[in-house]
C-alpha cells in the first residue's frame, strides 16, 4: 500500500463520505479508500479487506480439511 499524499481537505472529503473509523488503517479498499492510493501490491488482496482467503484456503487444504 502506497498512500498518495492528501491536503487536509482530502483527507476531511474522504472521511465525510465513508466514514472508516472502525477499520484497520482506517480505509475501506473496497470503497472510496482506494483513492487514498498511489500503488496496491499484494499476493493476497483479500488480507486488505479483512481475513487473508488465499492463505487461510491454502492452510485448509494443507490440513488436508479442504479439497
């Protein structure tokens, strides 16, 4: 994650419109926070949003608890 650098402005948009408070890094990527970005990179964009499904499925199938 590359942050963008925002004017206090942005910044004040950005939380008037989604309210994010309640996230970690207080983004949503899925929403408007996506535009607080200049670069996302990642082997698993789910862990952005919350529990990293990539990971968690290869972990299940190495148990031998998934197919």
């Amino acid at each position: 994650m590359t942050f963008r650098e925002l004017s206090d402005r942005e910044i004040a948009s950005y939380v008037a419109a989604e309210p994010a408070l309640d996230c970690a890094g207080a983004f949503k990527v899925e929403g408007l926070g996506i535009s607080l970005f200049t670069e996302v990179s990642s082997t698993d964009p789910t862990a952005l949003e919350g529990l990293p499904l990539i990971s968690v499925c290869s972990m299940l199938r190495e148990a031998n608890l998934m197919n």
